[in-house]
C-alpha cells in the first residue's frame, strides 16, 4: 500500500506543475490594459493657470478728427535717374565673367545605414464616442495591451530612421484587433488592421475607423 500511495503522491505534484505550467502560459498570451505614459511637460503645461479675463486694455490715443471735406493729395513729380555708362558696362563685364553654377549632386553612402530596432512602441490611440484618448507603450513581440477594454494592440517590429535619411521617423508594425465584451461571455477578436506605421504621416498610415483612431508616436528602449 505505501508504494501506491508514493506513486499517487507523485503524479498528484505532476498534475500540479503541469496545471500551473499551463495557467501561466494563458496569463502570458492574455492582453494587458494600456497603461498611460508619463508625460511631464504636458501635466506642467495642464496645470499652469490661464491668464485672467480681466486683464488691463490699453486705450487708443487720441486722434484729430477727420476733415468733413476731401483733401486732395498731389502726387510727386517723377524723377528720372540717368545711368552712368561706366556703371552699365561694369555691369555686363561682371555678368560676362561670372561663371555658371553647377549643381553637385548629393552623394550617396555605398552602403546605406542599417535602421535601429527598438523594444517598445509608442502608440496613441482615442476613443471618438467618449473622447478618451491614451498614450501607452506595446513591447515588441511581447503581450498584447488592450485599450479601453475593446482594442487589442500587438507590435512585431519598431525602428528609427537613419541619420542619411531625409526624414526623421519612427516606423512600427502593428497588429490591431476589435474584441467586443458581451455581458455574458467576450467575443472572438476581429482584425481591423495590419501594418506600417508612420510616425511623420498619421493621417496617412494610422488606424481610422468609426469609433477609433490610433497612430505610433515613437520607438524607445
């Protein structure tokens, strides 16, 4: 008896690691709440007091009042400059002597610059029914954040641009899912959108849908 009660010891602590092995890997995949990002320099420019309403008006100085007749204004006679000849043919000479500009093309490095990768992605997003907006961070290739209990955002890669770029930018690849919670039991995500973003064109490459925007502000380590 006390070989089959080891044996059923053993395989109850299994069953209990596995479970827990099991339960982790779950919690892991699940979608976290956006978290929002700190913002110092907005909470100071929120909580600066505006200016009064009251504040003193400068008077307008007295003027002459205005005559009841029309006056007439005579214009100035013209005046005709005579060229100098010398200055005339100096000028010529100089312009005959200049030689024409020409434009040096810009040189391109033989090999391009190679982006940098970032761990996290900045994203904003707002809610156009209750006007909530949020700006949280998404790790790359890590758990999913869902914003406002509905949107689920995933990030598979976030870089920069390169100093020989003519543009400074933050480009991020992104997953966005619509989950709609029931009262009984939530709904199957829904993809509404996959792919580039730009941090110098959220018009163009953000997410605009009717009851959401959202667009990547920046990639951070």
């Amino acid at each position: 008896m006390r070989p089959n009660r080891l044996l059923l010891g053993g395989a109850a602590v299994v069953a209990a690691l596995s479970a827990g092995a099991v339960t982790a890997s779950v919690l892991q995949d699940s979608p976290r709440d956006a978290r929002p990002v700190q913002d110092p320099i907005g909470d100071i420019l929120r909580t600066t007091p505006a200016q009064p309403a009251n504040a003193p008006t400068e008077t307008a100085p007295a003027a002459a009042p205005a005559p009841r007749t029309p006056v007439a204004v005579t214009p100035p006679p013209s005046v005709v400059l005579a060229e100098d000849e010398a200055v005339a043919e100096k000028a010529e000479e100089e312009a005959a002597s200049e030689k024409p500009v020409v434009e040096k093309a810009i040189e391109q490095p033989a090999t391009p610059a190679r982006r940098q990768r970032r761990k996290f992605a900045v994203i904003q997003a707002i809610d156009k029914t209750t006007a909530e907006t949020m700006k949280f961070e998404v790790e790359v290739g890590g758990r999913p954040v869902r914003f406002n209990r509905n949107l689920i955002f995933s990030v598979r890669a976030c870089e920069v641009s390169t100093p020989d770029e003519l543009t400074e930018d933050a480009i991020a690849y992104v997953d966005v899912s619509l989950q709609s919670r029931g009262a009984n039991q939530p709904a199957e995500p829904r993809q509404i959108y996959r792919g580039w973003m730009f941090a110098s064109s959220p018009a163009v490459s953000g997410l605009q849908s009717p009851n959401y925007d959202a667009w990547v502000v920046g990639c951070k380590n």
